[in-house]
C-alpha cells in the first residue's frame, strides 16, 4: 500500500434534490481522488448526506411523509446521481446512521465530561433558515442579511459549547499554516473573522421545537444542533474498512458559503476540543450561478443536472464543471458554454485525436501498432515526447486547479493534432521508401494517445479506460507511466469508435 490520503466534501442537505452546484463539489473532489490514486495513493474519499434539522422535517411534513422514509428516498436520489456521475467514492456518509448518531452522542458526553458545555437561558433572535441564534452584529445596516431568511425574537434556554475558549487557539493553528486554505484570499476572510471574540456555539435545540435530530445524551429533552452533528461525520465515518480512524483529513472540499464559520471556527474548535487535529487542508471552492444569481434550492433557480447528463452525458458534463470554473471563483452556467466546450476540446481535439490515431493504424497496418525503433524518431516525435508538462499538470492537480491541470492536458493534445498534420502519414502511406517513416509516426501516435488517456483520467475516466482498452491496456492507469515509453515489440490495436457523438446546437 502507498501512501494515504484522506478527502471529504460537505454533505449535501437532503431537503431539496440535488443541483450542480452540489453535482460541481462532487466531481471536483472525485476528479482529485482519481488524480491522487493516479500518483499510486491509496485513497479514501468520503462523502454523503445531511439528513437531520428542521428543513428537512419541513419538507418531509409538507409531503406528508415521516423524516426518515423522507430522508431514505432523497438519499437514494443523491446517491444516483452520484453513481451516473461516476463519483468514487468510498463511503457514503447518511447522518441518520446508527454508527453516527452514537459517536456524536459520545462526542457530545465527552464535552460535558470536561466542562466544556453550559446550559442557560438565552434571549435574542433565531434566524429561521440557518436554524441559528443570530445577534446584532450580523446585521448589516441595521437590516438582517437575506441568508437568514426570516428571523424571529427567541427565548429559551439551550447547551451551549465554549466556543470562545478556543479562538486564540485556533487562530494561531491558522496562522501558523500559510497554506491550510486554497485559495489564499478565503483565509484572510477568515482570519479577519477570527479578529473579533467568539461567541459560545448554541448546540441544542429542545424537542417540542424541533423533533427531527440526535437527542442529547444527558438530556433527552433536546436534540443536537444540526451543524454540530454534520460536521462531525468527518470523525465518525473516518474508518474505511481496516478498523483504523484515516483521521486528521489530508484535503477537505467545501463551498465558500460554509468557511466562516462552520468550517472555519466551530469545526477546529470542536476538533481542538475533543483533542483531534486539524485537517491538513481545505479547498474552499465558488459558486455556480444561474444567470448570475447563485442556484440554491430555496430561491428555486437551481440547475437540475440530470437532462444535461442525457443529452452529453456524464463525462462531458464532468470535463466542463472541472475546466470551466476558475478554483475559488464563481462562474456562470450556460448551455451554450457547455455546448461550445462539448464540441471544441472533446469532439475536435479528445475524440478527433483518438479517431484519427486508431484509424490510421486500422488502415495503414491492419491494427498493429509498429513496435518502436529508436533511431527512427525525427524532431517531431522528440518534440512530441517533451509536450506533455507533466510538472505543470502534477503543480495544479496538487493545489487542486482542475482547470489548469486539464488546460495543461490540453495543451498536449494539441499538439498531439498539429503532430499528425505536420508528420501527415497519409503522405507516407502513398510513398513505398517511407515505411520506416510510416512506422514511426504510427507508434508515436498510439504511445501519445496512451498518455493521452492517462492524463484525463481523474476528469474523464470512461474515456480513458475506453482508450486504454483500445490500445490493449487493461492495467489501472498511473501517472509515473505517463511519459513516453513506446513499446519495441508490435502490439494489436481495437477498432476506433467514436468517444463524443456530434451534438446540434
Ligand atoms: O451546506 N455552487 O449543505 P448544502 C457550488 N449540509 N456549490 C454549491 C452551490 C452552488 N450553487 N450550492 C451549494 C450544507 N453548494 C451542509 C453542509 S458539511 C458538514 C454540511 C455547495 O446542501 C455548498 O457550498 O446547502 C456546500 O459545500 C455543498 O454544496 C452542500 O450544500
């Protein structure tokens, strides 16, 4: 086994269906599992649901369904999606587990154990779509912000955790680690939050309020905040089938709406609090809009992935979230974006590569690739060995840079297409003197198309397993056979069919 890595997403509220906002964050992060198996990791990728909370016993009542038959059907909703977007992971996080429900209730115990929780009385306002105590200072002109949809005056005594006691702690934590947040301006936002002192952290809710949640273990009456309980699934789900916790998290992906201060604040405070250490690292990645408003389930604009797997299908939609969004910024979803992407980078270049490659050795040697001969390769094929900026393309992977890691791939295939116009075997194939010639482009573009496939892997992983087959490789892909290598001895290829069928506008 080589090294490990550990990465988590946020897990999606089931009280709506999911967009592709949620569709985004889930591909990105199956996008690095891929990339870090593909450097010979051996990985654990968890990610799943947030079933608890008032929202979603809003939404099941208003279908006039229990929670839990609620939360059963929307699970199922997210998780196939989740399958048709090909996202591996490892395990699926569905916060109603059993498993689950007793390690907060443990987690929670410990804390009173230790004095680190309060119950009091506490009178301010609740903001009823957060399902938070909110006070003055979040209002902002003398108006409370729209994120909090309705808020109400509220009375009433609630467990609180001493938050405040850890904020010199944990903002020296993230001083201390230039680069615990990619990218950088989200951890100035957050160490400018850390700037003003804690307030403690209401962790419960009384049942005649809310029913639908992990009741205390010291106090049945109430039942745990929903936060509380979400963010500690990173722990309590953090075993993969080897009976070891793979905790602290080598990378967790979340979205800019959930740094300060869940992620931020109370997920290293708690974390601080029980003793366990901080994740290695957080991706904090933008929003899509529609139409420049950001899609969410309560403004009813959200994007509904589904008819867009069916018309390009799911490797297609993939490519585009992972090369169209700048990491950390937002970027506006139009069918016409994804269209023209559709057609340039995987119609044209991808898939008019891969077709011309294994055309020509269909045509020109019966489907064997020549095996190679070194003192046969020119300057195009020295040039063509050296194209693929494998550092380049490890740096944005690495920083978690989908964009840039795909735009360096496709940099190379590129010049995989200028290689074949300018090396133009077919001119070869008309001259009986160029064998030799014709032999060497040939192997040359099949190893090219190899590592073509490997390349793409963490973003297009059907594609590259389609390739690789065609090419006789059945083997898992890695990273450190992306150079190139072309074998001596000739070797068989299948027969080209098209990986992007053409799509009308
Ligand atoms: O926040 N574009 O759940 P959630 C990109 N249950 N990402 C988006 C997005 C958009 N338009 N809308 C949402 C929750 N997301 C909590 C998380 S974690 C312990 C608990 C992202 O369903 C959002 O930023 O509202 C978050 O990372 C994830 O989808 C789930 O959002």
């Amino acid at each position: 086994m080589g090294e490990r890595f550990f990465l988590t997403t946020a897990i999606d509220y089931v009280n709506g269906s999911p967009h592709l906002g949620h569709a985004y964050e889930k591909t990105l992060a199956d996008a690095l599992a891929r990339y870090q198996r593909l450097c010979g990791r051996s990985v654990f990728f968890l990610s799943g649901v947030d079933e608890h909370g008032q929202k979603v016993q809003q939404s099941a009542r208003a279908l006039g369904l229990e929670p839990q038959d609620f939360c059963d059907r929307q699970s199922a909703l997210f998780r196939s999606l989740w399958e048709r977007l090909d996202i591996s992971f490892d395990r699926f996080v569905r916060t109603t587990d059993p498993l689950h429900k007793e390690a907060v209730r443990s987690f929670l115990q410990n804390l009173k154990d230790r004095d680190l929780l309060r119950f009091e009385e506490h009178e301010g306002f609740y903001s009823l779509r957060q399902e938070q105590f909110v006070t003055e200072k979040d209002r902002v002109e003398g108006r409370w912000p729209e994120i909090f949809g309705e808020v109400v005056p509220m009375r009433e005594p609630n467990y609180f955790f001493l938050l405040s006691r850890f904020g010199d702690r944990i903002r020296s934590e993230i001083e201390s680690r230039p680069d615990w947040i990619i990218p950088e301006f989200r951890r100035n936002e957050l160490l400018a939050a850390l700037q003003r002192p804690l307030q403690e952290l209401c962790i419960s809710r009384p049942r005649s309020r809310l029913a639908w949640g992990i009741p205390l273990p010291f106090d049945e009456q109430y039942v745990t905040y929903v936060w509380f309980d979400a963010l500690l699934n990173y722990v309590s789900f953090a075993e993969n089938g080897d009976g070891q916790s793979w905790w602290p998290a080598d990378l967790q992906i979340i979205g800019k709406d959930i740094l300060v201060p869940a992620h931020g604040v109370y997920w290293p405070a708690i974390l601080c609090a029980l003793g366990l250490p901080l994740p290695r690292r957080l991706l904090v990645h933008g929003w899509w809009l529609n139409r420049g408003a950001k899609m969410s389930k309560s403004t009813g604009n959200a994007i509904d992935p589904l008819p867009y797997l069916e018309r390009y299908g799911s490797e297609a939609l993939r490519y585009f979230l992972l090369r169209e969004m700048t990491l950390g910024n937002d970027a506006d979803f139009s069918d016409e974006k994804l269209l023209r992407r559709y057609q340039s980078d995987l119609v044209n270049d991808l898939g008019n590569f891969a077709h011309r490659s294994l055309s020509m050795i269909a045509r020109y040697r019966e489907g064997r690739v020549p095996g190679w001969i070194d003192s046969q390769a020119g300057q195009a094929e020295k040039e063509l060995a050296s194209a693929f900026d494998e550092v380049a393309y490890r740096s944005a992977f690495d920083q978690g840079d989908t964009s840039t890691g795909l735009s360096v791939a496709w940099a190379f295939i590129g010049q995989a297409n200028r290689y074949v116009d300018q090396a133009a075997p077919w001119r070869a194939a008309r001259s009986p003197d160029s064998k030799e010639r014709l032999d060497a482009i040939l192997a040359a573009l099949a190893e090219t198309l190899r590592r073509i496939a490997v390349s793409i892997e963490p973003a297009l992983p059907r594609s590259s397993r389609k390739l690789l087959l065609q090419l006789g490789i059945s083997e898992r892909p890695l990273l450190s056979g992306a150079s190139f290598a072309p074998p001596r001895e000739s070797y068989p290829v299948g027969v080209p069919e098209p990986l992007f069928p053409r799509i009308e506008g």
